[in-house]
C-alpha cells in the first residue's frame, strides 16, 4: 500500500505527530511524510493523510494551498484522512477546526473517507 502523508506545522507539533502516525502504519505500506509545500504531486497513491494546525478554524495556508491544487476527481479510487492539532477551549470550538474541513474537501475531490476527522 502506498501511503502519503501531507501535513504543514507552525510550532512543530503537527510534525511530531505526523511522523507518530507515519511509524504506526509503516509496517502497513510504504510510507513518505512530506511538508505540503514540498507535496507538488500526488503520483500514484493508496492512501492519502492530511494534517494542519488549527488556525481560526481552519488549516493553514500552505494546506488549502495544496488541497487547492488536486484537481477535481483526481482522488477518486483514494482512501482519505485528516487530522489537525488544536487547543480546547470556548472560542476555538466556537470556530471549529481544521480536520472537518480538510476531509471535506478530499472528498470533494473524490477521496473515500477511511476514518473520521481527528484531533
């Protein structure tokens, strides 16, 4: 199984953590953690992972920059998942977050949701 990981990270947290999820499902498949502004294609994929700090409800620039660029259809035989990293409190969940968002729109682009959008 060919696994990307796609994440972007501010404070290094989101990197942390994709790299902890890269190690779990390594012996899964073959798997390559890359920075979104350094994911310029997709090539031929099983799965595709997406991660990002929350930032007013949303993922950062550089992942809807990179969410942006696939184009419409193009995950369409791809297994999906997003993640985020956040903090809790009233006014963050007052906006959301980014999981919700970045699963959206991978499916938007014709990805199957493979899990839940987490944090």
């Amino acid at each position: 199984m060919k696994i990307l990981l796609v994440h972007d990270s501010v404070y290094g947290n989101t990197e942390k953590l994709a790299k902890v999820i890269a190690g779990a499902i390594q012996p899964s498949g073959e798997v390559r953690v890359l920075r979104a502004k350094d994911a310029a294609e997709l090539g031929s994929i099983d799965l595709l992972i997406v991660g990002s700090p929350t930032q007013g409800g949303r993922p950062t620039p550089a992942i809807r920059e990179f969410l942006n660029k696939i184009p419409a259809n193009a995950l369409q035989h791809t297994g999906v998942a997003a993640f985020d990293t956040r903090l809790a409190g009233f006014f963050v969940k007052l906006f959301g977050f980014a999981a919700g968002r970045i699963a959206a729109s991978l499916e938007a682009r014709g990805g199957h949701l493979v899990a839940q959008p987490e944090g």
